[in-house]
C-alpha cells in the first residue's frame, strides 16, 4: 500500500508542478519516512531555464526564482489542502531546492504525525 500512496504523491506534486510553473518533472520518486515525504525531481527546468544557466547569472536568477516559487506555490491553502486530504494529516512546513547544474529538486514535506506506512 505505502508505494502506491508514495506514487499518488508523486502524481501529486507533479500534477501542481504542471499547474502552477507549467511544466512538471520528467521523472519523480517520493519516499515516506515518519511524518517526511521526500519527493526527488529530475527534468524540471525548461528549455529557456536551460538557455539562461549557462552564465553565472542566469544560473544564480534561475536557482532563486524556482526555489522561491515553488515555496510560494506550497503555501497556498488549496494546494496543502490537496496534499493534506489525500495524506490525512496536516503539513507543518515544507523544504525545498534545486540543483541547476544537474536539473534534480528536492522537496521535503514534513507531517504533524507519521505517514510512513499508509
């Protein structure tokens, strides 16, 4: 059960991914670890993403703005709704960055109880 509610998740946030930056991950993997989802995204950035990180400042532009919006994104309240529903339990904060050199994103949705299991 736990790796099919682990591919909802990830269906999940690739789905608001889509919805909100306008394209998702290419590939994404969600683990379950006591009250942590940790989602590992690979092929997020798009091809003009991909254009403007070869200077220093593009790369550093690219890096704060997505790291800043998808913070943005996961405070809203439908969005955590969402999550919230189909987990169960409530988020009690969220990390998350990227790493443009080799186009992988981390998010670490963090629970108020264990979703391991479910």
């Amino acid at each position: 059960m736990t790796k099919n509610m682990e591919h909802q998740f990830s269906m999940l946030v690739r789905e608001i991914r889509k919805e909100y930056v306008g394209n998702g991950p290419k590939e994404i993997t969600t683990k379950f670890i006591g009250s942590w989802a940790i989602s590992e995204m690979i092929g997020n950035l798009t091809n003009v993403e991909k254009f403007m990180i070869h200077s220093e400042q593009g790369a550093q532009m690219v890096h704060e703005t997505r790291t800043r919006f998808v913070k943005e994104i996961y405070k809203k309240p439908e969005v955590l709704l969402r999550f919230e529903t189909l987990m169960g339990a409530k988020i009690l904060r969220l990390f998350s960055d990227i790493n443009i050199e080799e186009d992988i994103a981390m998010t670490v949705f963090v629970f108020d109880q264990s979703i391991e299991g479910k």
